[in-house]
C-alpha cells in the first residue's frame, strides 16, 4: 500500500520526511521519492527500498522546510523513477502524491494532453497534478481552489499531499477512501497516510474524514469540506507504539488484512463491473480480447492458496463460461509433458508474482506457444511482466505469511473473468447482470461476517484440544476445504487435511472417532442433500462436526455439535464468504495456542526457490 509524509515547519523537512518513509516501509512497496520546497522546488525519485532513495540523496544538499515524500505500491504502471511519485506539472512548480486509484485516469489524460499537457508516467496520478495545474490557470485560483475542482472531477479513491513553488508556505492535502492524518506539533505540522510515520514527533493528531481536505502551515491546519465549508476538528491524542500503528491497532498483520477484505474486494472490482451489460471491464486482457476469444482450453497454475483460489475459479469457468478448465500445481506442471496448442491459454496465479514454480510453469507454456495470463497481486513483478496479459488483484501488500485478503481477491478476479470470457461466449446478458449485481453486494456481506468474529473465536476455544481436523466440502466449496485445512496449518501447526465431502467413505472416514472433529462446509447449495448426508455419516462414527451452513437453515443444527452461518447468495460466490469463518478460526486457533499468525515457523511469504 502506498505511504504518505509531509512536513511544514521550522525544521528541515528532508530528514523528517525520510525517517517517516522508513517508518512505512512495512506497508510495503517498490519505490520511493521526495520533494522539498526552498525557492525552487527539488524533486529526487528511486526504485526499489528507502536505501536506493538515501543513496540518489547522499551527494545533494537540499535545504527546506517544507516537504512531501511518497512510497509507492504500483497499481497502474511498473516500478520506475518515472513512475514514482512525488509527480510535478509540466513546468516543475507544483508537486503532487497520491495513495488510491482514479478510475477515470485514462479519459482525463485524454483531455489533457489535448489542452497540451506532457506526460512524463504511465499512472493514474500524474493526471491529477497536470489537472491542478490545468485550473490554477483561472486567475485568483489558490492551490486549495484548484485541488479541491480536481478531486471533485475524478472517479475512485484518493489521499493527497501537494505543494506549489508561488504558495510555498502550505501543504494542501485530501482525502477520499484512502486515510490522510494530519500530526499537529509546536509550530510545525505533519501528514501522513499512517499515524505510524508520524507518531516520533506528535502524538496530537486529526484524522481527515471522506471528502475532507486541509491547508496545512507552520501555525496549524484548516479543515473544509469539497464545498469549502469550514469543519472543525480538534486534535487527539493516540497512545499507540510504533509496532501497534503499522497494524492500525490490531494484534496482528494477519487479523488486520481479514479485515480489509471488504474494502479489498471493492478495490479489485472497481471499475470492473459492467452490471448493465453483464460483464466484467479488464483492461489488462483488452489486447489479447480476440484471443481469448477463440481459446478452447484454459489451464491454471498455481501453489498453495492461489491453486485452491484456482480450483473456485475452475467451478465458476467451466459453469458460466463454458471452458474446460484444468488446475494444475505449478510444481507438477512444468515438470509434465501438457499437452498445449494455440487455442490453450495457462494462466497464472500468485500473489507476489514470484513463485519460482508457479514462473517456471508460465515460462514452459510460453516455449510450446500458449496464451499465457496472470491474476497477480505485486504490479511490476516478474510473473506479470512475463506473461502476454492480466489482470491485477488491487489487494495491496498482503504482510502476513497466511494468505487471506489475496485469496479472497483471487476468487473476486476469477468471478469477473467469467464474466469477461462468458460474455465472449453464451452467456446471457441476463445471468451476466445477476451475477455482476451479486458481487458488488459481497463485500458488505464479508464485511458482516467478520463483525462476528467473537463467533468463531469461542468455536475454535471449543476445539483448542483437537490434534486433527477434516475439512469437507463440494463443488465450490471442495476447494474451499482445502484452503481452510491449509490455513489452520500454517498458523497453528494443527494437522488439518482437506477433502472432497464425497470422498470420506473412500477411506479418510476410518479416522474418525471423537477425538477427530471436522469442519464440513454446507451451505444450501446444489449438493446440500449430500453433504448433509455426509455430516449424518460423520456423527455415526462419533466425529464432531462444526457445520459452515446458510443462514435460517434449521436442519443442520439438529446433526452438528456446532453450527456457523453465512448469507445466501448464488452458489459461485459462496466460497466468497464462506471463507472468512475458515480464515478467523485459524487465526483464532493460532493465538489461543501462544502461536505469532504472522511469523509462522518454516514458512516464508513468498517461496522464489524451488
Ligand atoms: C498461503 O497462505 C501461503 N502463504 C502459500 O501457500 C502461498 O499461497 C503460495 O506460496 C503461493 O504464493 P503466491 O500467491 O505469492 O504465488
């Protein structure tokens, strides 16, 4: 995710500002830059970690009081110095940095370039600052008037820091979806994206609400709102330490980045869902549209929990698309012989697009001529510059090893892929519409779900005793089963085996007695009837059952010991929500065991070796 600092004072800003880019480093990202206005305005720029940004700083003096600094977390454009903010207006006097997405980027850059604008990036961003400077050409027009007609012009979310070389004694900042705190000190003032890049020299802080700006000087701050009403809003005082900051106060990187996932969801769908036609938007696929149009066979490559994201996408492929689809771990696939065509498409899967196995499958498809795609999370990363097209997750930097916001939006991209290859196909317009309008009611659904945690929590207190754990499922939950069964493992190294729901009374059913308890997934979906039959053949043999079913279902609680529950919704998205009581009661699990969720022992978050 994208960092944020600024500094207005009677200090050096330069020092301030880079100490408040390490502070967020955690958030992750790929390159960095700073400005520093003294009479002129200084802009230094570097890829890579704060120490390529120290390094490109080591030899130059750049003296100043007033300053912005930016890390950037690539959502349009790779990593680059070009790309890397702060960004400036075509004459080098106003400096801009932006957290969040403009989804109408592309039309504005449009316009002006007409009205004669230079582009020096490929981000979203740039067209804001060439906009400001576009509206500071009407006479009398401040900053604050020009950034506050900007905002109002875009579509998506924001957090903004900018200055200008003929207004230098201000920081003019906003915020729209994206968090602005302002840190309020003795004759100086400070801004960040984070409480945790300031919190070294203030503790009084003004947290910005949506559709909030303020003109920031050395004596204070003045709040408005987009119609430039005054709001009155005083400092508080926050008591977090730095650890707790990065985490916005929860225990863990993991518990946090569950709670994301509604606002992650809406950041990997948003401006993606056509709801009147039925379809999904996905720029990154426009150049390959005609190809993926005449693919008669999709196989999807993955590791871990991208291949399970894989094996929901498979269900929803095959159901709405009508693809036959293959899921193949990237660690068997490019040691097969695949039979591959020019009508084959392999598509990738991985978060940090760097699996080494899950790139050696890409690459091997690549030499025998197939079509090859991404759902990649890390914008720039070798996995999607390597593949022909993709689509990018927008999920932000996941910190905690346990993959959880990227699962659920590798299964949201996978939703809107069917949508997009569907509606190449036979997909009505009608079951396009129903679908799409589903989606977008998802994340308000998780977000309901994860303010029942306590729920989960008490379940899993219930079973702090179990060695060993089933999960069950089927059909779009089958692979839900698996992603549960790998979440309690790899945070709480309980033994948890996943398993197609059908396939207990193959064998696995000879484990079960009551010291064995399973989670089996049921919600009232095409295969209910027999996943209730399984749960029946489970409680024969004296095996506990903790039953993920639909909300006012009253069956299921006369057969299971314990019953969780989620919102109807169609069958595809269920595994949307039914993972979210999987995800907290691993993590619960983890904890009650005296286990750091976010430092699981033997496992790193991104596996680049064989
Ligand atoms: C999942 O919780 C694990 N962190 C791991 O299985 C992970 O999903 C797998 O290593 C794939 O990583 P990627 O998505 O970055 O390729």
């Amino acid at each position: 995710m994208c960092g944020i600092v600024g500094y207005i004072g009677k200090r050096e800003a330069l020092p301030i500002l880079m100490d408040g880019l390490r502070r967020l480093e955690y958030r992750g990202y790929d390159s960095a830059g700073v400005a520093v206005l003294n009479g002129d305005l200084h802009v230094v720029k570097a890829v890579g970690k704060i120490a390529s940004l120290d390094q490109a700083l080591s030899d130059l003096t750049i003296p100043g009081t007033n300053g912005i600094a930016h890390t950037r977390w690539a959502t349009h454009g790779v990593p680059s110095e070009e790309n890397a903010h702060p960004h400036i207006d075509c004459h080098g006097k106003i400096a801009l940095v932006h957290n969040g997405i403009i989804e109408n980027y592309s039309e504005l850059r449009e316009s002006l370039k007409v009205a004669g604008h230079i582009f020096r990036s490929e981000t979203d961003t740039e067209v804001l600052v060439h906009l400001v400077e576009h509206l500071l050409n009407f006479p009398g027009t401040t900053l604050a008037d020009a950034v506050r007609s900007a905002v109002r012009r875009i579509r998506g979310t924001y957090g903004i820091a900018a200055f200008r070389l003929l207004e230098p004694e201000q920081i003019v900042v906003a915020r729209l979806g994206s968090p602005i705190v302002l840190g309020v000190g003795d004759g100086e003032m400070l801004v960040a994206s984070d409480a945790n890049a300031i919190i070294g020299h203030t503790r009084q802080v003004v947290f910005l609400d949506d559709g909030e700006m303020a003109v920031l000087t050395a004596d204070g701050y003045r709040v408005s709102s987009l119609d430039n009403l005054p709001v009155k809003k005083s400092p508080e005082q926050i008591d977090w330490n730095v650890e707790d900051a990065q985490k916005n106060g929860y225990a863990h990187f993991m518990l946090k980045e569950m709670h994301e996932q509604p606002e992650v969801m809406r950041n990997s769908t948003r401006g993606r869902l056509d709801v009147t036609n039925g379809n999904a938007i996905l720029g990154g696929l426009r150049d390959v549209a005609d190809r993926t149009r005449e693919i008669d066979r999709l196989i999807i490559v993955g590791c871990g929990s991208a291949y399970f994201a894989a094996q929901v996408g498979e269900y929803m492929l095959e159901e709405y698309a009508g693809i036959p689809v293959e899921v193949e771990l990237a660690s068997e696939f490019r040691y097969r012989k695949p039979i591959i065509t020019a009508r084959t498409a392999v598509l990738a899967v991985s978060q940090s697009g760097e699996t080494a196995d899950t790139l050696a499958a890409i690459r091997e498809a690549k030499m025998k001529g197939a079509l090859t795609l991404g759902i990649v999370n890390a914008v720039g990363s070798t996995i999607a510059r390597e593949t022909d097209a993709g689509v990018y997750n927008h999920a932000g930097p996941e910190m905690g090893v346990a993959s959880t916001k990227a699962f659920l939006s590798q299964a949201t991209v996978f939703a809107l892929l069917t949508l997009f290859l569907g509606r190449q196909r036979q997909m009505s317009v009608t079951t396009g519409t129903r679908i799409a309008e589903e989606l977008a009611r998802i994340p308000d659904l998780v977000a309901g779900l994860l303010a029942r945690q306590d729920e989960y929590r008490t379940v899993a207190e219930k079973y702090s005793w179990a060695k060993d754990f089933f999960y069950l499922g089927r059909k779009y939950c089958a692979p839900l089963a698996f992603e549960g069964a790998l979440k309690l493992k790899e945070v709480s190294y309980i033994h948890a085996e996943g398993y197609g729901a059908g396939e207990m009374k193959h064998g696995p059913i000879a484990l079960i007695d009551e010291t064995f308890p399973s989670i089996v997934l049921c919600p009232e979906d095409s295969v209910y009837e027999k996943t209730k039959s399984c749960i029946e053949e489970l409680r024969a043999r004296r095996g506990k059952v903790i039953a993920i079913t639909t909300e006012g279902n009253q069956e299921i609680r006369q057969i299971a010991d314990d019953v969780i529950f989620i919102p109807k919704t169609l069958e595809m998205l269920t595994p949307l929500l039914a993972i979210i009581p999987l995800q907290l009661f691993a993590y619960h699990m983890s904890v009650l065991r005296g286990f750091d969720p976010d430092r699981p022992r033997n496992l790193a978050k991104s596996v680049t070796v064989e």
